[in-house]
C-alpha cells in the first residue's frame, strides 16, 4: 500500500530527528528477523511498557486523524527503533471501514463507530465480525477532533454563530454575509452583503456525519436531513478536508466544516459558537469541557459514545468528533495483533495525548482514557 500522509510540521520535523536517531540505533534496524530494540531506561518505551514487535501494520480510514496518528507512527517508530513497518492511508471514515471488513487492513480510523443497522445492503459491524473470524470489533475511541467552522471574510477577525444559523447556512436559507440572524449576533461586526460561498466534503466522511449530527441536534429544526456521511446540503464539493481547507482558504466570503487541526494548518478564522450560554472560542479546554459530558453506550471494551451536542454546560465547545480505532478484539494474526496492541497502548498513553493538541486535537478525558487502555490490553 502506497502511504498518503498528511504530516504537521511538527510531524514533519519529528520524522527528521527520528531518521537521525536510526543512524546511531545500528543495533536495531528493520529486518523484520531481527531482535526487538531494547529501551533504554528512562526511554517512551520503557515509560510505556513497549513490546516493540517487528513486523507490518496497515490502517486506513478518518483523514480527520491523519495529523495525529501520523505523529503517533512517527513518535513510536522513534522509541522502538523502527522494528515495525506501519502504514496510515487518509481514505476517509467510509472507505476505511470497507477495506477493513473486507479484509485489506489491520485496522480502521473513524470518526464514527460502525453502523448496527443495514445501510446499502450492509451492518458494518456484522461484517466487521466476519473478517474478526466470528469475534467482535471493537470501537475504541482514541482522537479528540474538533469541529471548526472555518471562514473566509475579509475584515471580519471574530464572527460568532450557532446551530440554528450554521444550519441555515449550510442549507441555504441563509444566503449572505449581512443575514440579519448572523448580524443578531455580531453586533460589533461589519458584515459584507456578498453571497456565503459554501465548501462540503464530497468524500463520505465521518467529519460530514458529526457536523451534521450537530446540526439536527442542536440547531433548534433548522436541520432537516438525517445525520450522514454524505452531504445533504448546499455548496461546493472538495475532496477530503485538505480540500475543503484549501478551497475556503483561496476563496473569499466563504466557509465549511472541518477539523480543528487543519483550521489551524492552513491559518483559516473560527467562528466561536454560542449554544446559549455565550461566545465559546475553540480551545482544547471548552473541547475537553464537552467531551467530559459524553457517556459510553457500548458494552464491554466497545466504547462507541453518545456525545452531547445540545443542552452543554457553560464554557463547552460542542461541536467535535471522536475518531475510533477500530480492531478486532480476537481473530488477527498474532503478529499482526502484536504490533495494533503496542501501537495502540503507545497512542493512548498520557505522554502521547498530551502531545496531540498542539496538532488540533484535545487528549482524551482521563476517566475514558483508562477505558480505552483496559480495552486495548484485553484485545487477543
């Protein structure tokens, strides 16, 4: 499988000091018959209790992770000496679930847990059983992505909008920049009059099904289609959030849906939100806020969430996704096993967490984080 990676900076720079680090591990190099690195003391491996399985690893799915796990690969490649060849594709949430339960990943990213109903014919997670040899997926939560609505509107340096707005736009009852609803809210703003200009993922995408989800839950009925991957809306239609990013960023008066993280990558402006309670900027503190209120409706060590877009408390910032790791709890090769449970251990320890929202993201809320790891441990 060719890699498609969408690499921060940092990401980027880490990449460089780990191929350094390589040079000077000439003990430890990636002939999968070779011994494990042994960590040094005081090393993320050690501290984390890595294995460090030679072998190769597969993934594909949420691009909205893409950032995140590309660091993670990275960050645990450097630890472990590059013992294991791990590969991350950003199909997107819909193509990764396919290739995973037909057979041609290790594991999927998803910004939405597999489906227990039939849709076109399938239920994601009795397929997901079949290729798990009769054993259960497991959809485990391990990225915290916030959903930014990125904007393009010359002079206007903070723009304050919510819900029932958001879906308005997005659905084109609202057609301009001056609207009375957003000037209602922006009091202190000149608004243009041009047209809003309207950027959609055109990819199934898991950041389309949680926006949305938003939308209808919290957007007062303004909101009429059922949540999905596919966009009901109005707008244009970008391929993957690199090119929902790129498109509002190269076009005035218009604005999208999309992760903190590319939001922050390409310097696009975030419109704050306010569910009631007043104006909350994105941060990792309000997202944190918010990710706390969501309860786990799995059972077991599937820990599919309900999240809660409406009715949050002071200080929240609703609108966000979770991307799941989703992996069979049994039924992979053990080498393949081996290296999701090492990589997985590796990406939800605090060390790791705490690194991700410097890319976009928030850490996961550390009651959820000792489940996410007690599940990993537990898969076979």
């Amino acid at each position: 499988m060719t890699m498609n990676r969408l690499v921060s900076s940092r990401a980027t720079r880490l990449a460089a000091l780990a191929a350094l680090a390589t040079l000077s591990l000439t003990s430890c190099g990636s002939d999968p018959t070779s011994e494990p690195a042994e960590a040094e003391p005081g090393s993320s491996a050690d501290v984390s209790g890595l294995a460090c399985p030679a072998g190769r690893l597969s993934a594909e799915g949420s691009s909205a992770q893409a950032n995140a796990i590309n660091e993670v690969i990275t960050n645990y490649n450097a630890a472990c000496g590059d013992q294991a060849t791990i590969e991350y594709n950003p199909t997107g949430s819909g193509a990764g679930i396919k290739s995973f339960y037909n057979g041609l990943v290790d594991f999927a990213g998803s910004d939405s847990v597999l489906k227990t109903e039939e849709k076109d014919g399938v239920i994601e997670a009795d397929k997901a059983k079949e290729r798990c040899q009769n054993n259960a997926a497991w959809n485990l939560p391990m990225v915290v992505g916030p959903i930014a609505f990125a904007y393009n509107v010359d002079g206007v340096d903070r723009l304050v909008l919510n819900a029932e707005v958001l879906a308005e736009i997005f659905n084109g009852t609202i057609k301009t920049w001056s609207d009375p609803k957003i000037a209602k809210l922006n009091s202190d703003v000149e608004l243009p009059g041009a047209n809003i200009t309207v950027f959609f993922r055109s990819d199934e995408s898991g950041t389309t099904e949680n926006t949305t989800k938003f939308l209808s839950k919290a957007g007062d009925g303004a909101w009429k289609d059922e949540p999905a991957k596919a966009w009901t809306g109005i707008g244009e239609g970008k391929n993957k959030s690199s090119g929902v990013a790129e498109a509002t960023a190269n076009t005035k008066n218009s604005i999208t849906y999309i992760e903190w993280s590319y939001a922050k990558d390409n310097n696009l402006s975030m419109a704050q939100l306010d569910s009631g309670n007043g104006a909350v900027e994105l941060t990792g503190a309000s997202v944190a806020k918010a990710v706390a209120e969501a309860k786990v409706e799995g059972s077991g060590n599937d820990l599919s969430l309900d999240l809660k877009y409406s009715g949050t408390e002071a200080g929240a910032y609703p609108a966000l996704l979770v991307t799941y790791e989703i992996v069979c709890s049994k039924g992979l090769p053990a080498d393949k096993t081996a290296i999701v449970k090492d990589v997985l251990t590796f990406f939800s320890s605090t060390d790791e967490q705490s690194k991700l929202e410097e890319l976009g993201y928030a850490p996961l809320p550390s009651d959820l984080q000792s489940k996410v790891q007690a599940a990993v441990s537990a898969i076979q």
